[in-house]
C-alpha cells in the first residue's frame, strides 16, 4: 500500500538519542513511532510502553480508529506523570505517532517533532495546526488527512525547514527512488551545524491499489463504449452520418465557417476545463494551508475564553468567534477530527461556564436494574422507595432484592401520567385525567370530584396538605379541590381573567404552600391568595446561559417545606436554586447554583430524597446521586 524509507543515522557523542518503531497492525492500519529520548534506556521504556497501548487498543476489529487512538493518547498521558514521578531523567520528551488507516492518516505529537505532507510538489507542515509552543509531556490535539496517490510523508524529530527550503524539499525527493531522496537530503544535512540527532521517517502512498481501480474503470468504459458501438442501430447512424458527409462540399465558404466556429468552441471549452482544474487545485491548496492559520486562530480563541471565565462579555465574544471558524471550516470539510476536537472543547467550556454538572450511571450508584424498559416515575413514601409504570407500582425498591409488583386492572386503555405523595398515600394523575390513590392498604382507588362532571384536563397533579392541584392547560387555569366526604369537592380556581391572558402560556406549578408558576418562557411567578391575592414575579439570579435556550415542554418543579432548594427540571436538566429566604411566604427570588444532566441517558423521572441526594431514573434503571454546595455552586461527590 505504500513504500517507506528512514534515516537511520545516529551519533553517539551527542545528548539524544532517537529511533523509530512500526507496527503492522493489520494490512490497512500500520502504526508509525518517533520517539526522541535524553538516553536510550528511557528510549526503551516508553517505547515499548506506546507500543502495548496501540497493540492493545488498536486492532482490525476497531470501529473507529480515531476514537481508539484517542484512548491510547490518554493511557499514555497518564503513563508519562506517574513515570515522571520515578525517573529523574525523563526530561523533555519529542515523540510522534502516525497511524495510517488505508488512504486515512492519523497523528499527534509532543513537542518540536514536525510532519510534512509532500502533495504535488507542494510542501506544508500539517503539525503546524497543532504545534505546541513548549513541552508538557502531553499529547493533545489528533490530525487527520487524506492522502492521495503518489503523496509523500516526512516525519522528523526536528523541525527540518530550520535547515530545509521548500525547494531543497521538492528536487530531492524522487519517488521512484527512496534511496536517492535520502541521499539527497542527508548531504544538505550534514552540511549544517546541527547539535542534536535527527532522524527521518517517510513514505509514500503507493498507488498500486488506485492504479488497479483505475484500470478497471478504464476496461469498464472501453467496454461500454464498445458494446455502444457494437449494434445494427448505431452502424446504420454512423454509414448515414458518411453519406451526409459526402454530399457536402468541403469547399463551401459555409461549411468551412461552420467548422471553424465548432473547433472555437470545442477549443474554448477545453481550456476553460483546464484553467478550471488548475484553479480548484490552486484553490483547494488555498484553501488547507488557510484552514490550519484558523485552526490555531479558534484555539486561541478558546485559550482567551477559559482565562476569562469570570468576564461574561469576554467569555461569549471569543466562543462566538471560536464557532464561527469551526462551523467555516467544517462546511469546508477540512480537518474535520480537529474540528470535532475543538467543538468538544467548546462545549466543555460552555458546560464549566454555566456550572454544568455531568452525571455518569455506574454500577457503583445503581440502585435497581429495571426489566420493564419504560418507568414514568420514581417516588419516595414512609422511606420506601417506588417506581411506577403506566399501569403498575413496584415496591420497594432495595438493591439486591426482587420488589413486588402491584398492578392496576381498571385502567383499560388509559396510564399513569404522573404522581405526588399525600401524606400516607399515593395520588396519580392518568392520561384521561382520572384521579386515582394508592393507599397504605396497597390498593387502587379511582377518586371522585363531586360538583362536576370530571377532573380539569390536566397533564400534571400536585398536592398540599389533604388538597388537590390541577392546571388546566386548555384554561391556562388553576384548580384546588379540597377533601369532602365520598371524594374531593369541586375545583376552586385561582387565576382572575386579567392574569390569565397577562401571563401567557403555564408550563407547570407546584404547590409549597403558596403556588409557583412556571411560564412557556421559563421565567418564574408566585400566586398568593392570602390574606389578598396577589401574583409575583420572582426574579432568577445569575442564571446560565442555555436556560432561556430550554424547551419547557414536560418541564417540573420541586419544592417541599423540608428541602432548602428549588428545583427545576427542563429539556433534561436539572437546574438547582437557592432561594432568598427559608420562610416560603417571603421569597422574592432564586439565585442558580448549578444543573446536573445525565451524560447518556435521558432523565425520566427523579425524587429529591432529601438536599444533596437524588434518586434519578432512565431506562436502565434507577440511581443514586450525592451533590454538595461550596461558595455558592453545586458539585458532583
């Protein structure tokens, strides 16, 4: 697939001590390694450490070579502190790794060693994109490129055009011969005062696959055109095409003019096809070497972001800016591992801006590991915990054990939507907005509403005490039914007419005593009702920006007269607040201290067993999770 050639040369009196290795990891994916030691024992050891992680993580049976790549690029970041903490003399590392995935190739490095694509007589350093101004010992950026036919690689220790020109480069190299290329170069080398060992690594991209699918297309098409050719249609066309020919005079001045006009045009269209072919060359040359200047430029975009996190203006100036270049130069499809890298990185940023807090489920916090794929809910009654399904409870829920399942048989073709705790009991709210209770006795009751035909259309339940809470999104009304003999008594709205059509849309409420109210916009009210009625805006403090991006459909709010905070749940997320007094009737406003999301899963229900810890349920199961609260911003335990 490709011809490779290394310099081998290595002078013993000097401070370093650099060699390759190659690994053929499978007839498309070969690994190449430069490494660049202070003395060849230190040489060894990571040498052969680099060489374990690819074998171990990079094999044929890889789904995606950049992504393996990436983990092997971690291991040995991790593998070069703990092996500096041990070793006086590790010194500065110099190391690149390639890996070359069929015409797809893969690399990063370490400090000064340099890679340079040779394409069409035309030099560019691709290290350049990811070139690092001083040693960490740290790996960062991967690169990919294509490579086409006849290209030519040339990796070093050294940044070879300190002592190279572009002109050196394009009459030395020969790929017909390797041999003479190094030759060559090595002749302009050592005509340099050079203080240090350097070795090359090349190859070029054999064109012998290409070549073959080449010639098959070529056979493919001569055989077409043949077969074309080869029929009693197309022979009658082309002996009728001779006699026309015949019949006309060769000497007719219209004729002649005729002829000339279509060997202008035909003559026209074919330059216009080679200048075009020479300018999209041009231009996609243009087009690379400008890619990279940006690629550095979005990085030092988000470099100027992360030192200016507590500068809202700064901090969104440089993301926007940092976007641009990446969004440019993806629709480009140029670089695009380095884009994904910086698109990461962007998000990583904007998630530590707005103190985002990433959940992982572990079997280290699993609490229960559902069978049924679906559970709407999760809930907490006398300390036992319950999960709920569209027409069935399972309790209780303790790790290790099987709960027991309780099942609803009167439903027909209606479920359980959602659910709140009324003292001993379960209430549930279903599709057809039915009110049914749960009770200590382990029995389903459907619940009557005396006054009126039917419970308020309802997508969500809350409770108070002994009452009932319903908001009526058709209404955009309110409704608090207190107990009454044989069930609940008619539903007492809340809202005047003036207010409902001054609010707009309600995307939900929970009751503390007093009602809080969550608008289609996500800002935040409270209605008192007394000793008068009143409806206040309650002001959100500090609040990140993805909030007001949010979706407020199946939005939730939490709050109970035992918990200290309030909590919101949009579009996935969690979003915590602390709010200005502990006595409920007094809140004026909430002030954000962090979001808590699920890295894989969506939430599909959670319960706030007590402040710091949340049960959450997805798919798989339900989880336990710890937070704490320092200087006013939440953290994962």
């Amino acid at each position: 697939m490709y011809k490779v050639s290394y310099n081998k040369a290595q002078r013993e009196n000097l401070m370093n001590y650099v060699q390759e290795k190659t690994i053929t990891i499978d007839k498309d994916i070969t690994a190449f390694i430069l490494v660049d030691a202070s003395e060849k024992r230190i040489w060894d050891i990571i040498t052969n450490k680099i060489v374990d992680y690819i074998i171990d993580n990079i094999t044929s049976d890889s789904k995606n070579i950049y992504d393996s790549f990436s983990v092997v690029l971690d291991f040995l970041n991790g593998f070069f502190k703990s092996f500096s903490l041990k070793w006086e003399s590790l010194g500065l590392l110099n190391i690149s790794i390639w890996i070359l995935e069929e015409n797809k190739f893969h690399f990063s490095k370490i400090w000064k060693s340099a890679i340079y694509l040779l394409q069409d007589d035309d030099l560019t350093e691709v290290t350049q994109a990811s070139s690092q101004d001083k040693n960490t010992n740290e790996f960062s950026y991967i690169s990919s490129w294509s490579l086409r036919v006849e290209d030519i690689i040339i990796m070093a220790n050294e940044k070879l055009t300190d002592y190279l020109t572009k002109w050196d480069f394009t009459e030395s190299v020969n790929i017909d011969s390797i041999d003479e290329t190094w030759a060559n170069l090595e002749n302009i080398l050592n005509n340099e005062n050079i203080s240090t060992n350097i070795m090359l690594v090349s190859f070029v991209y054999d064109f012998a696959r290409e070549e073959i699918k080449a010639n098959k297309h070529l056979e493919n098409l001569k055989h077409f055109w043949l077969k074309l050719l080869d029929n009693n249609y197309t022979k009658k066309s082309l002996a009728a095409a001779l006699v026309m020919k015949d019949k006309f005079n060769i000497s007719d001045k219209i004729f002649r003019n005729s002829l000339f006009v279509a060997w202008i045009v035909v003559s026209v269209s074919l330059l216009y096809i080679i200048i075009g072919s020479i300018v999209s060359t041009t231009n996609n040359s243009m087009n690379i070497s400008t890619a990279k200047e940006k690629l550095i430029e979005a990085r030092d975009y988000i470099r100027v972001a992360n030192e200016n996190m507590n500068n809202a203006d700064l901090f969104d100036l440089n993301i926007q800016k940092a976007t641009e270049i990446t969004t440019e130069i993806k629709d480009k499809k140029l670089f695009l591992n380095d884009v994904d890298k910086i698109i990461d990185d962007i998000s990583i940023l904007k998630k530590q801006y707005d103190w985002v807090e990433s959940f992982e489920s572990t079997t280290s916090n699993l609490i229960y590991r559902t069978e049924e794929k679906w559970f709407i809910k999760t809930i907490e009654l006398n300390n036992k915990t319950y999960l709920i399904n569209s027409n069935f409870l399972l309790w209780p829920i303790v790790s290790g054990e099987k709960p027991k399942k309780y099942l609803f048989d009167k439903l027909e073709d209606d479920f359980f939507i959602d659910w709140k705790v009324m003292r001993d009991k379960i209430v549930l709210l279903t599709k057809s907005s039915r009110v049914v209770t749960f009770d200590k006795n382990f029995e389903f009751k459907f619940v009557n509403v005396i006054g009126q035909d039917k419970w308020e259309s309802s997508d969500s339940i809350d409770t108070f005490g002994t009452n009932i809470y319903l908001l009526d999104k058709e209404k955009n009304q309110i409704f608090k039914h207190k107990t009454a003999i044989n069930g609940y008594s008619i539903g007492q709205w809340f809202l005047e007419d003036s207010d409902i059509k001054s609010i707009g849309k309600i995307s939900t409420i929970a009751v503390d005593g007093w009602v809080y109210i969550l608008k289609n916009d996500l800002s935040l009210l409270k209605l008192f009702t007394a000793p008068k009625y009143e409806l206040e805006t309650i002001t959100l403090n500090k609040l990140p920006k993805n909030y007001k991006s949010m979706s407020p459909s199946n939005s939730t709010i939490i709050t109970r007269d035992d918990l200290n905070y309030i909590y919101i749940y949009v579009n996935n997320t969690i979003f915590v607040f602390n709010p200005s007094s502990k006595r409920y009737q007094d809140v004026k406003s909430l002030t954000y201290i962090g979001q808590i999301e699920w890295k894989k899963y969506r939430i599909n229900s959670f319960y706030i067993k007590h402040d710091w810890e949340i049960n959450i349920l997805n798919e798989t199961g339900l989880y336990k999770l710890w937070f704490d609260v320092s200087d006013g911003k939440l953290m994962l335990k």
